[in-house]
C-alpha cells in the first residue's frame, strides 16, 4: 500500500509495538484520573499488571519519558509530569488524547500561528526568490484542481505555508512550525470539511501569494492574518457542529 509523504498509511497505525500499546493504555488512564496522586506505575507493576516482560515494561516507560508525560530515575519511583509539560507536539500523544483535549490543543496551535505566521509571511515578502514563487504558483494551481479532494488539498496546503515559512530563512522558527505539523494536519482536516472550504482557501491562498509576488511584506502579513482568523472562525464552527452531532447519538 502506498501512503501520501509525511502520511502513515491506515496498516501502519494500527499496528503498534506492545510497548507502544501499554504506554497508550497508561497514558488514556493517567488523562481520566485513574492514576492518582502523581504516581505512575513502576516497571514491576506494569510487568505484573499487563502479563509483559520487564523488558516491555521498561521500553514502556522509556516512552511515556520520551514524551514528557513520566519522570523515570534509577531508585526512584516513576512520577507523572505535570499536563503542561507534556510533548503535544507528538503524533503519538495526540492519537491517545481524548478528543475535547485535542480540541483544545488546536485553539492553542491557532493562537501560535496566528502570532507566527503573519510575520513569517512578510519576512518571506522582503527576500522572496523567482523559484519559491514558482514553487507557490504550482501549489496554488494544484489547489484549485483538488478543491473536490480534501485529503490531497491537504498536503500541498501544508507545503504552501512551509515553502513560506523556509522562504523567511529562520532555521528555529522553521523547526517550531515543522514540529506543529501534525496538529496542523489534524486543524485542517476539520476546516476542509466546511461547505466551500476549499474553494475559500485556494482563494486566500492566491491573495497571500500576489502579495508575496509583490514583495509587499505588510500585505503578505495581512493577507495571512486574515486567512488564519477566517480558518479559525471555520474550525470553531465545524467543532461546533461534531458536537451537537455527538449530542444527537447520545
């Protein structure tokens, strides 16, 4: 089976390591409380309690650790880190959140575009190079002619923002916007649910492009803060309504 670049196929994710299994379990358990009191099962309890070898056990831990969620030292019990802390930037840790967490975590990747991409476009707009335009030109023309396929859309909308992003040439800024990739993925597979959505984006899109065309740094910035606050009043309608649908089957 093939998969889209940067896209696991549906096989992959559903086949997990059991460490990986264990260490989704644990952390769906420490989200609703079951965990109390800070304390995070030890590797003798989670051997003992899920029948899996200290081996298991231990790989377990080393990913709960890797994401922030545990604390493990030599000779001292494994203690939960708190919420904040958390690497929510991991697809893993997104996959194992409840759904009205994650909700919340793609208004807080709102609030972080919307206060770093205006500026990266009107970086972008002073130094622009003829072949990144280039490059924006084929991903809009590929836009309109995916306005019908929100899966692929979805890629080269991703592309478009970071060719502007690489096109600011600030390596720390291009990683913060490379790390956030997933939950922008998992953002703009609501708002290209919206009626018209993607027939809306192509066409910010195109205005974001003129003004980097232009090299016009205060309209690239205007262009993109208004495509990200109209993606955001789309994402909180859209939510609005997965909600009353939920309400609906319950």
């Amino acid at each position: 089976m093939t998969c889209k670049r940067g896209q696991e196929s549906p096989d992959a994710v559903k086949i997990r390591t059991l460490p990986v299994q264990v260490a989704a379990h644990l952390t769906r358990r420490i989200v609703s409380g079951e965990i109390e009191d800070g304390r995070a099962p030890s590797e003798l309890d989670i051997s003992q309690e899920f029948g899996v070898s200290r081996v298991v056990a231990r790989e377990t831990l080393k990913i709960l650790a890797s994401l922030d969620i545990v604390d493990v030292a030599q000779g001292r019990r494994v203690v939960v880190r708190p919420r904040a802390e958390w690497d929510y930037l991991s697809p893993l840790l997104i996959e194992w959140l409840p759904t009205e967490i994650v909700g919340e975590l793609l208004q807080e990747l709102h609030q972080m575009r919307a206060l770093l991409e205006p500026e990266l476009a009107a970086m972008a707009a002073a130094s622009i190079s003829d072949e990144t335009l280039d490059r924006l030109s084929d991903e809009i023309d590929r836009m309109s002619a995916l306005e019908a396929d929100p899966d692929a859309y979805l890629e080269v909308d991703h592309e478009f923002h970071m060719e502007i992003c690489r096109a600011a040439d600030n390596r720390i800024l291009d990683r913060i916007m490379y790390s956030a990739r997933w939950l922008g993925t998992a953002s703009r597979r609501i708002t290209n649910e919206a009626p018209a959505g993607l027939y809306r984006a192509t066409a910010e899109h195109t205005e974001i492009y003129e003004a980097l065309v232009a090299r016009d740094p205060a309209g690239a910035r205007a262009a993109m803060r208004r495509h990200l606050s109209n993606n955001y009043s789309t994402l909180l309608a859209e939510k609005g309504k997965q909600t009353k649908r939920a309400a609906r089957r319950r």
